[in-house]
C-alpha cells in the first residue's frame, strides 16, 4: 500500500483518470455513495418502525415530526449541495497526485528503512543474507501497516481540532451561530440524513476543509485517503442516526458517538459536547463535556446554597 502523496511534476500530464476505479476516482466518489446508502438504510428503518428496532431508537417519531425545523426535502437538497461542494475540492486534490512518482517515493521508504534496520542487525552479528531478508520485511511491515495507522490517526486527531475550534467558535458568537450553525440545529432530533445538513459554507468549512486538510498534512495516498473519507463518512452518520445500537463498534468504541452527541443537539446540552466526530479530549481539556459542565453547576450550586 503506497502510504505518501506526491505532486505532479511539470513533465507528467496534468489531470485526473477517468477510471471510476482508479484509487483518486473512488476516494472521491465512494464516501458520497456511501453516505446516501447508509443513510437510506437508516432512513428506511425509522420509517418501517420495527419494534426490535425501535427499542434502540433515541427519539420518537412523534418527536421528529414536531420538534425539527427543517423538512425532509430541504435536508436532502442541502446535502446534495456539499457533496457537489466535496467533489469539486477532491477533484482539486486528487489531479495533482502522481501515483508513478507514489510508488517511486514508496519504494525509497521501504529500500531506506530496509537499510536501517539492515546495519542495525549487522552491529548486533547476525549474518547478512539472513538479516537483509528480515530487514526487508521488517520494512514492508512498517511501511504497510504502522506508517498507515499513524497518518489514519493523525488524521483523525487533526479532524477534531479543526472541528472543534469552528464548531465552539460557531456558538460562542452570535452572528456564527444565527447566520450560519443554526441551520444545522434546526434538527432537534438528529436523523442520518441530517449528518451533513448545515448552512453550505459551514458545511464547507467544517466538514470538507477539514478532511482535506487532515489528508495533506499526513500525506496520506488516493486509497488512503478513500477509506479515511468513508471511516469519517460512517462516524458522523452514526452520531446523528438518532439509534443507540449496543452492538455497533462506533458506539462501542468510541465515547464520542449517537449519545454523546445528542445531548449537543438538545436545549440543555447545546451549549457542551462540542467536539466530533471521533474522541471526546478536546471536550475533556476544555471543560466543555456535558458531564464536567454539569458537575461544575451542581457543585457552585452547592456551595452557594451553603454560604447562605
């Protein structure tokens, strides 16, 4: 797996393939597909109101029909509008990489941590041949496994910071938050379909800048990048799904999930649980964890009532 991006240079030609299954085709392509499948899925199953189901869901549906501000229609218009958005930035991304210059740069990495490792096991006696062929492994193993889930977590964590910095900044001032994130606070009660249901240059800025940024900075590949988009595409469908499944791994294993971020779309929590859509540690560092929030009341509250 070739784990770094490279940029075209002047003597390759410019532009994208027009293989819907080249690695920078689908990491465009497959995390919208993605997102209007699942969310059906999820879409289908409120309406069905399958009693096993149902048990699981976190609002009513009478509570979606009375207390969200936006209809379905409008949703799904809005939506459509960001991925047009996402397309038109990943395609900007994307024509730009080489992947001969990819797979070059990817050789270099394995040939020099080879080498590495090679003189290492050579200041400690063991025989050459049998060294370089554990060596050369031992380099396939770093450059295919540990390097990739060093850029996917890098990734995620600068994902975070950058969300949570615009998303708490968009509901300290005023004028963000009237004009621009309210819009997506008009649901209530979050719905899958909903995930990506913001004012278009939030949506922007929020959810599109930040997957982009997070891939240049790790230097991730096309492919890489494909499967970061679509792990991302699924997380925020999660935490809007409006169904706290006990068996799903992204409620299992990750503390900021459909729960933890419903509470952020509710009246009494709006104002906590900012961070999306991974981890919760920004929340925690920054005293903004409904939990803490509510703890830090109740004690002041507390005390105040002691004093007099």
């Amino acid at each position: 797996m070739n784990t770094t991006t490279t940029k075209k240079s002047s003597g390759l030609s410019a532009g994208l393939s027009l293989d819907p299954w080249s690695d920078e085709l689908m990491a465009i392509w497959v995390p919208i597909a993605v997102y209007w499948i699942q969310c059906s899925i999820f879409e289908i199953l409120m309406r069905l109101e399958i009693p096993f189901f149902e048990k699981y869901r976190i609002h009513s549906p009478e509570d979606r029909n009375k207390r969200n501000k936006v209809g379905f229609g409008k949703v799904l218009l809005m939506v459509a509008l960001q991925h047009v958005v996402q397309i038109v930035l990943g395609i900007a991304l994307m024509k730009n990489l080489d992947p001969a210059a990819d797979q070059m740069k990817y050789d270099n990495a394995i040939n020099r941590y080879t080498t590495i490792i090679l003189n290492i096991m050579a200041n400690l006696g063991q025989p050459k041949d049998a060294a370089f062929t554990i060596a050369n492994n031992i380099a396939y193993f770093i450059q295919n496994y540990m390097v990739p889930c060093v850029q996917f977590f890098t990734a995620m964590v600068i994902v975070d910071t950058h969300q949570y910095v615009l998303h708490r900044l968009a509901h300290t001032f005023t004028f963000m938050y009237k004009y621009m994130h309210s819009h997506h606070h008009r649901l209530y009660v979050p719905y899958a379909f909903g995930a990506l249901y913001n004012h278009p240059l939030e949506g922007f800025l929020l959810d599109t800048c930040g997957a982009a940024i997070a891939f240049e900075v790790t230097g991730m590949s096309a492919k890489m990048g494909m499967w970061f988009f679509t792990f991302s595409t699924l997380k925020t469908i999660g935490d809007h799904c409006g169904y706290a499944f006990p068996w799903d791994p992204l409620t299992v294993c990750f503390g900021n999930n459909v729960n933890y971020h419903d509470i952020h779309h509710q009246a009494h929590g709006i104002k906590t649980n900012f961070a999306q859509p991974f981890f919760t540690f920004w929340d925690v560092l920054l005293h903004t964890e409904y939990s803490q929030v509510m703890k830090a009341k109740a004690e002041a509250k507390a005390a105040k009532n002691k004093a007099i």
